[in-house]
C-alpha cells in the first residue's frame, strides 16, 4: 500500500508508515542475532566474541551503503511530493549505478584488506582466526545489502513500507533455520552461520528487486531515463553521500571504541558482544521512526507544505520521548534475563558486564530518540551536512570520553558506556539550536 503523507492526520499516517519500516528492522537485526545467539549457546564464547565483534564491523561498512540509499531515498521522495515521475526514473537510474559502482568497489576493498582490518580491530590471538572465517564469508552479502535496502528506500520514498517488511520476514525466518541447520546440524561452526546470514540476505535483496519491477510499473526506469544528467547526479550524490557520511562517520566512532572494548580482553568483549544487540534492538524503533519521519518531512518538503512539516515535528517528538521512555523501563528492569538470552548462567562476569552496560545506556534512550529525528529533518530537507555535524558531535565526544574516563580505575569499563548518552545529550543540544534557527525561516521555498 502506497501512502501519500502529504494529506490526512498526521499523527496517524506516520505511525501507520512507520510500524512495518520499525517492525522489518528489527527483523533485519535477526540475521546477525540469530547468529549470535546460537553461535553463543553451541559454540562457546569464543565465538560468540568474533562474531559479535563481526557484527560491529559489518554495521559500519553496510552503513555506507544505507546511508547512501537513505540519501537517494530522500530525492525520490521530494520527487514524489512534487509528483515529478520523470525525474524520479531518472534519480532512480542514476542512483543505482553510482551506489552500484560503489558496493563493488567496497567489496574488493575489504578481501583485500581483510588482514590489515583485523589488526586494526586489535582482534585476540585466541579468536583471529575464528574471525576471519566468519568476516570471509559474511562480506560476500555486502551486494545483497545493497539491493535490499535501494528498492526498499525507493518503496518507502513511494509511500509503501509494507512490502520491504515482508521481504524481511521471510529472509529472516530463512536465515534462523539455516543457522540451525549449517551450525548444528551439519557442524559448519561460524562459518556455516555466515553462510546462512549471506544466502538469507540474498533472498530478500534479489526478491524485493523483482517485486519492484513487476508489480510497480510506474517506478521501472525506461530508456529515457537512462542518460547520464549530470546535474541530477550532483545533486543525488551531495545528499547521498553527505547522508553516507553521517551514517558511516556514526559507526566508524562506534568500531573504534570497539577497538577499546577489545583491548579489556574477551569477556568485555563477548559482553558487548551480546550487550550490543540488545541495545539495538531497544532503539531501532526510535530510529526507524526518524527514517519515517525523514520521509514524511521529504514528501511535505516536496509538496510546500511547511505548516504540515511543523505540526509534524511536534506530534513527533512527544511520540518518539513516549516510546523511548518506556523501553528505557524495560531495560533496565530486565537487563540480566535479557543478556541471558546470549550467555549462560554460569558466565558471571560477562553477565554482569553487560547488565552494567544495559542499565547505564540504556536508562537514556529519549536522547538518542530526538537525536534520530534531527537527523531525520535536516535530511529530509535538504540539510544532510546539518545532521553529519550532529553525528561528528555525538561519536566524537563519545570516543574521546570513552577512552578518557576508562583509563580512570573508578569507572574502567564502565566509562566506556557512560560516554555515550553524555554524546547524544550535546548532539541533542546543537541539534535543537540548528532547528530553532532553520525552521524560523522558509526552508520550503529554498530551492
């Protein structure tokens, strides 16, 4: 079902646009999740350390891709508002050959520099080498992360975040039992769990890009659409990659304090390890809502409708504060039956490294909410740079204070997680000056 967010209740088609992109995301998280969960529970913390540690490096290098799709979805979208068919055949062409181009280039990069990444990542003697089958594997689904998640943004910029969900459900259910089936069954160890992630991934990224094609006729790029319009190019590629920087620069502060983790040993780093996906999966809505948001702002942005932007943004934040307070809740109260669901009971000090973990970052969950919306905004209205600042902010303060306060014996590891919220709190700051001062003027009329 396509949705037109420029017309009706707002409240009401946000939430109702953004439910199945909050409920596909969580879904994406399975496919390393599952993993994870039955790497930890049959093949010992060891593996559960590399491929947690996998997990991190992955979210970093498929961010550049997501970013640059997020960019391109946010130029479909105003091409939608203004209901600008043509030229959005043409963005989609365009977009697809750079991002393309990109993704293979990305590829090659990492095989060849694989042993470089891990002495990078400070990665133990003891797992290197589990690692390494695990991250050989798991790179060749870097091309199905970018099918899925291009047509996906082209299906959300129209309005329809339906479809991407159901894509998902299926290749995530796909990927849970080929876990099952290649690590316990047919004992392929982390391998054997890469294995099922890569061909799961396939499923979905090949799958949605059919379904496009045949069932949206009206986005299918014709010859027409096929010439090289380098100023469209210029314009898809500074949104793009500027969005691409934000989402990338975002997880590159996150894999170097990675590096940090991994430098407390292997259970600090099996504990965030586990601690990580938890905390995903508690702020992924919060951030899938600001990607709805981003593409309600887009389409609105499109249509010169700023009053509708405006009410938008308040009825936005009280939900997203709402949400985030309560699983903040939830969190906290259930952070050890949480990490139990990737670590054992007798594995007390990665237990209890993670509940700490939990309960520090996870008791702020409202800051990082309003931090996905200003995102969210200054993207959606042609102001990427805006949230790449943000981000800059946000990681930087949190990598500099990650590593001041757990050289201090009073907090140790636990400084590494108390820095983040300090790092949303003053993007969160900067972010609401930016908007006082942007939105008092007519960005809708600034072509």
């Amino acid at each position: 079902m396509n949705r037109d967010l420029t017309t009706g209740n707002i409240t009401k088609s946000l939430l109702w646009f953004a439910f199945p992109i909050m409920l596909g995301n969580l879904l994406q998280q399975f496919y390393n999740v599952a993993d994870t969960i039955i790497v930890g529970q049959f093949l010992g913390k060891e593996a559960l350390a590399a491929v947690g540690s996998s997990y991190t490096l992955m979210t970093f290098l498929t961010s550049i891709l997501l970013g640059l799709c997020m960019g391109s979805g946010v130029a479909f979208s105003i091409c939608y508002g203004r209901k600008e068919m043509n030229k959005l055949r043409s963005d989609i062409f365009l977009s697809f050959c750079m991002i393309g181009g990109i993704t293979i280039l990305i590829t090659v990069l990492v095989f060849t520099g694989l042993e470089v990444i891990l002495q990078l990542l400070q990665v133990p003697s003891d797992i290197y080498g589990t690692m390494r089958e695990y991250l050989w594997v798991i790179f060749w689904g870097i091309a199905a992360t970018f099918f899925y998640n291009f047509f996906a943004s082209l299906l959300r910029a129209a309005g329809n975040s339906t479809v991407p969900l159901l894509f998902l459900g299926i290749s995530a259910a796909l990927n849970i039992g080929l876990d099952l089936l290649f690590v316990i069954v047919f004992k392929k160890g982390v391998g054997g769990a890469a294995a099922a992630t890569v061909l799961s991934q396939y499923i979905s990224g090949i799958g949605i890009l059919i379904y496009t094609w045949v069932w949206f006729p009206e986005l299918r790029v014709d010859k027409r659409a096929m010439k090289w319009r380098w100023r469209v190019l210029k314009e898809i590629f500074h949104l793009s990659f500027l969005t691409c920087m934000q989402q990338s620069v975002m997880n590159f502060g996150i894999l170097m304090v990675q590096g940090l983790v991994n430098s407390f040993g292997s259970a600090v780093m099996a504990a965030f390890s586990a601690a990580v996906k938890i905390d995903s999966f508690a702020y992924m809505p919060v951030q899938d809502f600001g990607n709805a948001f981003s593409t309600f702002v887009a389409q609105n942005y499109g249509a010169g409708k700023k009053e509708r932007i405006q009410e938008g943004v308040r009825g936005a934040v009280r939900t997203s504060f709402l949400f985030s307070t309560a699983v903040s809740i939830v969190v906290f109260v259930f952070a050890r039956p949480l990490m139990m669901i990737f670590v054992k009971p007798y594995e007390t000090e990665i237990l209890q490294v993670g509940v700490n973990y939990l309960r520090i970052e996870g008791s702020f969950y409202c800051l990082i909410g309003f931090l996905f919306l200003l995102y969210g905004y200054f993207r959606a209205v042609t102001r990427p740079g805006i949230s790449l600042v943000l981000t800059v902010i946000s990681l930087g303060i949190r990598v500099v204070l990650a590593y001041v306060l757990s050289s201090v014996s009073t907090f140790g590891v636990n400084g590494i997680w108390a820095a983040v919220p300090i790092g949303w709190m003053f993007a969160d700051i900067v972010g609401y000056i930016y908007y006082r001062k942007y939105s008092g003027r007519n960005p809708v009329n600034e072509k």
